[in-house]
C-alpha cells in the first residue's frame, strides 16, 4: 500500500475512536445525571453497574487507542452497543 492510502486509513480509524470516545463521555454523563435523580435501589444498581463497564471500555480505549487493531475495536464497539441496548431496555 502506498503512505497515502495507510494515512488516510489510519486517519479514518483514529476518527473512528474519537467519536467513539466522545460518545463514551456523553453517556456516563448522562447516566451520572440520571443516577443522581433515581430513588429505586435496583435501578440505582443497574446505573452503578452500567457506568461501571462504561467507564471501563473508557479507559480501556484511551489506554490502547493508539494501537488497538481495528478487529478488537469492533469488537469493543459491540460491547458498548449491548450495554447501551441493555440500559435502553431497564430503563424503560
């Protein structure tokens, strides 16, 4: 492959993490407000355990961002989908 095509593909992956990393953020943020409001113990568990694997996957990506194959970011990606579908469905 020419240094072109692997910097514009490195770049599009680095982009890739980024948003991801921002979207992360945005969620335990938005949990971490909700926490505050909730009075229901298993609710109040189920938000501690979530922020928890998010916060997790968080500094997990900052730690390996730079050298995360594109495989195991995928891989990372679905996980945080299962999570946030599994937040989606409890708090309903």
């Amino acid at each position: 492959m020419s240094k072109a095509i692997i910097w514009q593909y490195n770049e599009f992956i680095q982009s890739r993490k980024e948003k991801l990393v921002s979207m992360l953020i945005s969620e335990i943020i938005f949990l971490k407000t909700r926490f505050k409001r909730v009075k229901n113990r298993d609710e109040i568990s189920y938000l501690r355990n979530a922020l928890d694997k998010l916060d997790y996957l968080l500094n997990k990506l900052k730690e390996n961002s730079a050298e995360m194959p594109e495989q195991d970011f995928d891989k990372i990606l679905m996980l945080i989908y299962h999570i946030f579908k599994n937040i989606a469905n409890k708090l309903e």
